[in-house]
C-alpha cells in the first residue's frame, strides 16, 4: 500500500503547524505519490514527467489558496525532495534523449522536463544538463557539416557551404537551448559556455577534417578570400563586379563578420592567418580586392596582433606595396603622356607591382622566370620603366620581374587570316609567357616557316623553346592552354607535345564571345583536375573496403550487417573515416556481384558466398 510520507519537524507556531500544516502537506504528498507511483519511468519517463508536473501545479495553485506563504514554501520543498531530486538522473536522460528526436514532437515535453530540474536549483543537476546541451550540439554541428560535404551537386568540398553551414548550425542550437532551457528569460552562462565549447571542439574536430580533406583552417580562409575577392564577391552579393562601390565593401565586410565566431573558435589560427596571408596576395597582385582600406579592417578583426604589430607587419606591407604601386603608376603614366619616348611603349597602358622581396616571399609563387625573351615592345616598356623607378626614388637596387604573376589584355587580330577574324579582333586575356608564344606566330620572319602562307607560320615546340627560353614544364604548360583554347593547333592531331611537334594559328578560330580570358580556363582546368582525383581517391577506398569485407566474411562465414559495418570503421580508423554512402556502395556491388547474400529469414543476417 502507499507508505506515509514523514515532513522533516520544524519549530512550532501555535497549533497551525502541527494541527493544518502538517496534514495538508501529508495529504497533498501521498496524492501525489498515489498518481505516478504506477507508472514505470524506464518505459514512461515522458509520461511520468507530464503527470508529475500538471500535478505540482494543480496541487501548488489549490496549496497558495489556504496555506500560508512559509507553509507553501515547505510544500515545494518537500514536493522537490521526494519527486525530482529522486528522479533527476531519469529527467536528465530523458530530456538527452528528445533532444536527438524531431524538433517539432518533443518541444512541450523538453521544456517542461527542464522546469521540473531548474525547480531543484542544484548545480550538479544543471551541470549534468550543460553536459548533455554541449554532447548532443556538437554532434549536431559535426553532422550538419557533413550533410552539406558536396551539397548541390559540387565534387569538391565548398568553403561558403562549411562555414554557412557551421554558422547556421550554432545559432540553430542557441535557438533550441533558448526555447528549451532559459530560465528567468535569458540562458544560464552554463549553457552558453556548453554551446561556445561545443562549437570550438566540432570545428577543430578531426572528423571534418576527414571529410573535407583539409584542416578547416584552410577552408575558413577560403571563404574570407571569397567574400573579398571582387570577381567572386560580386557572384555573392548579387552586384555586377564594375560597381565595386562603397556599398559593395560593406556588404564583403558584413559576411566576413559572420565568420568571426568561427575564426575564435579555430584552435590553429596561425595556419588560417598563413592562409589568409596567401589569398591576400593573391587577390593583390590579381587586382582583385574590393578595396585597400576593407582588406585592412578585415586584417585588425582577424588578430589584434595585427594592431599591435601595426604597418610594419607583413600583411600590412603587402597592401602599403600595392597602394604605393598605383601612385608609382600613375607617375609612370604622366610622365609617359608628358615625355617623348618609344611611340609603342607610349601605347601600353600599363599597371605594375612593385612589391618588397620579404613579406611576397612566402605568398608568391616564385618561379625562373628571368631568362624569359619577352616581346619586343614589353621589353622596351619594362626598361623605360625601370629608368623612371629608379630615377623616382633613388633606388640602386635591381629589379626583378615576376612573369608567372603576369596579366596582360591585347585585342588580337589573326594577322594573316582575311575575313571576319582580321576585321573584328578578338580580346585575349594572357600572361606574359602565353603572349611570348604568341607573338612569335605574328612576326614577319622568325625561326619557324611558312611565313608567307595564308595560314601564316608554323613553329614547332622546340623552335618555341629556342625562341622565348622558358623552362621545358612551363612551356608545355602554356602550349596546352592555348591549343585548348583553340588560338593554336598541331598542325598533326596525332602529335605528343613534343619538341618536333608542329603548331600554328587556327584558321578556323571563330567562337561567338570577342572575350577570351584563358586565366580563368587555368582555374576551370584545375578544379576539373581536383574533382576527378576526388573521384579516384573515393574509388579506391570504396576498393579497399570491399577487400577487407570479403576478408572478414570468409573468417565469419555469418556477420550481421552493422557488425561487419563497425568491424570496417574499426579496421580503417587509422586512414580514413568511413563515409556512410561509400559503405552503402561497396557493400551494394558485393552483393550485385554475389559475394554475399542476406539470409532469407533474417535480412540483416549475411552469408559468404564461396
């Protein structure tokens, strides 16, 4: 039967305590006890809890009627002691539990669980809670990460997805633990530091760095070079790249601030700053950052070590070389207008670098390019130039020039086509080694033949090798972008790019856009390259993992279907993560190809088949 629930005695007032205070609270507690003792909380937990809670309230508004406001204290107190305290461990297990469950089904039962523990005021119980919060935020994090790997479509992993998604991920769960666990209208600090550690430990962790294949480091300072980059911001914001105006630079710096929980959270911040150091350089010699000042503001937020260090760190140097670059510049092009020089050189309208060999260092790539024989006309530029530098600023040094960060626009005409290709020009975006090439094929007399035929001269590699003295792997390299471009062919389609291989001008080039930037068929090519290496690499692993499961089967004979799975992760734990898809395919062409087979009464029992 229900055992008499004894109150703790406390001092006697009159004969209010003993004579209505005690029997009431007596009552109200075997009621209580009599409504749920019934129900067995390893099955009925969320049961339990919803008749233990409408309890409480129904018997604390009917107490605050008739006892007096220290006796309703006593009440909660006891009603605590003997009907959550004695069950906080289940709550707790049980609020763990619908936290993983669909959002939509569990919300009432979550917050009302919650209630009944923040009731108990103990700060072991909230600390059980926090935990809880924090391991089920960081799982959810990693998962959502995952999810979106090769979201719509892509191969390759995508720096925007990962830091949208982890961004969007972390504020999802603040949303939930604030719908779920405030208390008094605002969080505990408790579960703020659950979900800050949560977040820190999912985005160093090693399993998103096993699916994307990088440290997150990286990826992160991928996203920044996407948001400042003019070509790609423009994509992003939705602006057409020529209105790279103050509007557009506040939209770029309102993205990267998204980002600035992540890059606290990031435990390898000197390898992001690395990164970043290296996509400014890049977006600085390519002339396509947004704005000198953005860059700066986006370097001060990224690390107050950047502030402390001031002008004189190397990220700051890049971009005072770049904006020293463009004064220096516009001097050069003054003084061109204003002088008497070279009518060809005169022609050019020309941009230039001027960057300092030891911050570049490290961000540039630094290629033999000086033995390069470039054409004429750039020749005669880059000393007119030299001469006005030095002249300008007093410099004795020497001065080096870096093709392999060259960019260089030409409208080009096909010299010796007659037709539309001759009347109309065609806008080809190159660099320095591209035009070298080029140019040898509209001279008048050069190491090739055929100078005089329609189709103009044919040179072969090695001509082309003698001529513009690039390296042999650089040579091929160029040689290749523009017969894919089509400005060039073999003149034999069967030819190896070797040095007897024969090239020259397409007679047949005639493509419908007049702009043709091979740069960007460079960058199109190279993330093709990535994408099939992806491909491959998923391929073989798929491989290896058929391999050891047919090992472990003909070992077994039997094995059920996850225990083959965990035995797989066990085995590859030390490599590589296995993905759930790339499992589900090996284990689906082992059984198209009659490896295995599941047993005909239990599908989750496999057989080997010999």
């Amino acid at each position: 039967g229900i055992k008499e629930i004894q109150l703790s005695f406390r001092t006697n007032i009159g004969a209010y305590i003993p004579l209505y205070e005690h029997p009431y609270i007596n009552t109200v507690l075997l009621h209580i006890l009599g409504r749920v003792g019934g129900i067995d909380t390893a099955t009925n937990s969320c049961e339990y809890i919803e008749r233990l809670d409408s309890l409480i309230k129904a018997e604390e508004t009917r107490a605050a009627q008739y006892l007096h406001p220290a006796s309703l204290r006593v009440l909660r107190h006891e009603i605590q002691d003997h009907f959550i305290a004695a069950v906080s461990a289940m709550i707790t297990e049980t609020i763990a539990s619908l936290l993983n469950a669909p959002e939509q089904q569990h919300r009432k039962e979550l917050r009302r669980a919650f209630l009944l523990i923040a009731r108990l005021e103990n700060p072991y119980c909230m600390e059980k809670l926090h935990a809880v919060l924090k391991e089920h935020a960081q799982e959810s994090i990693i998962s959502s990460c995952k999810a979106v790997e090769f979201a719509g479509g892509n191969t390759t992993p995508d720096a925007l997805a990962l830091v949208k998604t982890l961004v969007h991920s972390y504020e999802h769960n603040k949303e939930r633990a604030a719908e779920y666990f405030s208390h008094g209208g605002s969080l505990d600090d408790g579960f703020v530091l659950a979900l800050e550690e949560a977040f820190r430990t999912a985005v160093n962790s090693d399993s998103i760095t096993n699916v994307y294949g990088q440290h997150p480091a990286k990826m992160f300072a991928e996203y920044y070079h996407i948001c400042l980059s003019k070509r790609h911001a423009a994509k992003l914001l939705y602006i057409q790249p020529s209105t790279a105006d103050q509007n557009m630079e506040i939209l770029a710096f309102e993205k990267v601030q998204q980002a600035q929980i992540i890059v606290d959270s990031c435990d390898k911040k000197s390898e992001l700053l690395k990164y970043h150091e290296l996509f400014l350089a890049r977006r600085l010699i390519a002339d396509q950052y947004i704005s000198l000042e953005l860059e700066r503001r986006v370097l001060q937020a990224l690390d107050s070590s950047y502030i402390l260090s001031g002008v004189t760190s190397g990220p700051f140097q890049m971009i005072s070389d770049v904006a020293s670059s463009r004064d220096i510049t516009q001097s050069f092009v003054d003084y061109l207008k204003s002088n008497a020089v070279d009518s060809q050189v005169s022609r050019i309208d020309i941009s230039v670098s001027i960057l300092r060999y030891r911050p570049w260092l490290k961000a540039m790539r630094q290629e033999d390019g000086d033995g390069l024989r470039v054409p004429s006309i750039i020749s005669s530029m880059y000393d007119t130039f030299e001469k006005f530098y030095k002249k300008k600023t007093d410099q004795t040094r020497q001065v080096l020039w870096n093709w392999a960060h060259s960019r260089v626009t030409i409208k080009f005409y096909f010299p010796h086509f007659t037709g539309r290709a001759s009347k109309t020009g065609y806008t080809l975006v190159l660099n320095m080694y591209q035009l070298a090439i080029l140019t040898l094929f509209t001279e008048p007399s050069g190491l090739g033949t055929g100078y005089g035929s329609p189709k103009g001269p044919c040179l072969t590699i090695g001509q082309i090798f003698q001529a513009t003295q690039m390296s042999t792997a650089r040579l091929q390299s160029e040689v290749r972008m523009l017969t894919k471009a089509k400005i060039l062919v073999f003149v034999d389609a069967t030819s190896e790019m070797d040095s007897s291989a024969t090239l020259l001008l397409n007679n047949r080039f005639n493509p419908k856009n007049k702009y043709i930037d091979i740069s960007a068929m460079r960058r199109v090519q190279k993330a093709a390259e990535e994408s099939r290496a992806l491909r491959l690499l998923i391929k073989d692993r798929i491989s290896l993992i058929k391999s050891q499961a047919i090992h472990k089967l003909k070992q077994h004979k039997t094995m059920r279907y996850e225990d083959l799975r965990r035995a797989m992760h066990s085995h590859f734990r030390g490599f590589f993560e296995i993905e759930t898809n790339d499992f589900k395919e090996a284990f689906a062409q082992l059984e198209d190809n009659e490896y295995l087979k599941r047993d005909i009464n239990d599908k989750d029992l496999l057989l080997y088949v010999a």
